[in-house]
C-alpha cells in the first residue's frame, strides 16, 4: 500500500527493502494477473499523497472503476491530497472510499478508528461510497518490531477495538487489507474477522492471490501490484461492476 509518510520512500535502496519486508512476491506487473483480468473483473487502484494531483478522467478512460484513498495514519498524519483524491474520483464516475494505515504502536485502535473517521474515514449508503478500510501489515518503521511490539491477543484485540468504532460511527464493519504472511506472523492466523469483514488481500507478481488468511474463504478486492495502467497500486474486485455498486451501498 502506498505509504508515503515514509521518508525512506524517496530512496531507491530503501524503497526495495521496504518492499522485501512486505513480503509480496513479483513485480507486479497488469499481465500478472492474467487470468482475474481476462474474467472482467472491476479494475481500480489505491493511492495516496505519493500519487499527488491525480488525473480522474484519465484514470477512468484507462479502465478505473474503483479506488481507495488514503485518508490518515495514528493520530497525526492527513494526507494533504485527500480531498483533491476524493472528490475528483467520485466526480469522475468511479466508485470510492478511503483507508487508514494502522499504526499499533501508537495508540489503540478506537483512538485511530475515531480519528479516521473524522478525517475522511466515514460512509454513507450512496451506492458510490465503498466501505472504510484499515490497512494493516508489517512495520515499514521497524524492521525487528514487524507485528508492533504486539502479540497475537493483542494485536486481534486493537484490530477488533478499530473495527468496533468505525462500525460505531459509520454503520460498516472495514474492508481489512493484508498479506496472508502478515496476518499468520503477527495475529496467530486469527479467524476473528472473516465472517464480519470484508478482505483486501495483497499479492504481487502472480495469476491469483493463492492461499488467504484467517478463514476468508473469498476475497472482495486484490491489489496484484504496485504499478500498471492506473495511478498508484493495482487491484481487481472480485464481483461485477454490478455487486461492487451493491457492495457500495451495503447490501
């Protein structure tokens, strides 16, 4: 996921090294995907203040159905674009909502949830609003603290803590996006989640996002790479264009 808080990011050899410690495997390249992009799929991305000034219109002439926006990060960091990225793709035609990268570390997760939500992280049965989302993987600030500083308990705690409150204040549970590793390594494989929450599962450089976390038994959207067509990450929803509309509205 785009992260562009990190200073490291603007750094070629820190830049691989981040990417290592996602643990995601390829390049992520569109033809990856192959087989999910031949079957018509919805295309979208993800972006963040990295991407800056996004063009919309162009963004939707090359095949953007859907994108996600960073909204926040803890409890001190907006991304300065947000509103440029929000409302230029919702005035675009495509689908959209917004997402916040968990920093456990921090503070707790109904802190966080709270503050997402005031800050760009709400929803609202529009049918054009997509669910918020909590992006939660390894540490890009830490290589020895990969889980935080948190064990299994507690991390599926904070993450529970987070979901509560958004739930609270919005009416929807998060979209959660992960790696199958990440979520193995740092919450125990918990199957707390799968039932309630919709999964954005990361996998790069492959024809499908292979073996999922935590008892998902399907995914809801796929980021299958960092670059492509489309500003920012690549991802597919796994539905059509139709089933994305009503998983907008909540139905």
């Amino acid at each position: 996921m785009a992260r562009e808080r990190i200073p490291l990011r603007h750094r070629a050899g820190a830049l691989a090294a981040a990417m290592a410690a996602l643990a995601l495997v390829g390049t992520a390249s569109v033809p990856a995907a192959g087989a999910a992009l031949a079957s018509g799929r919805p295309r979208g991305h993800d972006v963040s203040s990295h991407q800056k000034r996004v063009d919309w219109a162009a963004a939707r002439s090359r095949g953007a159905r859907f994108v996600y926006v960073k909204a926040t990060e803890s409890t001190d960091y907006r991304n300065p674009y947000f509103a440029q990225q929000y409302k230029g793709a919702r005035k675009a035609g495509l689908y959209r909502g917004a997402y916040h990268f968990a920093r456990p570390d921090k503070s707790s997760g109904a802190r966080q949830a709270a503050y997402f939500v005031r800050h760009g992280g709400g929803w609202r049965a529009d049918g054009r609003t997509l669910p918020p989302a909590l992006d939660i993987e390894y540490n890009p600030y830490n290589k020895r603290h990969k889980c935080y500083g948190l064990g299994w308990k507690r991390m599926v705690r904070w993450i529970r803590s987070f979901s509560n409150e958004v739930s609270r204040e919005t009416g929807r549970r998060p979209v959660i996006y992960t790696t199958t590793q990440w979520w193995r390594i740092c919450t125990g494989n918990s199957r707390a989640f799968s039932k309630s929450h919709a999964l954005w599962i990361a996998r790069h450089g492959t024809s499908r996002p292979g073996k999922l976390p935590g008892g998902w038994r399907y995914w809801t959207f796929w980021q299958f790479g960092t670059r492509g067509r489309l500003p920012g990450d690549q991802n597919l929803f796994n539905g059509s264009t139709r089933r994305l509309r009503t998983f907008a509205r909540g139905w």
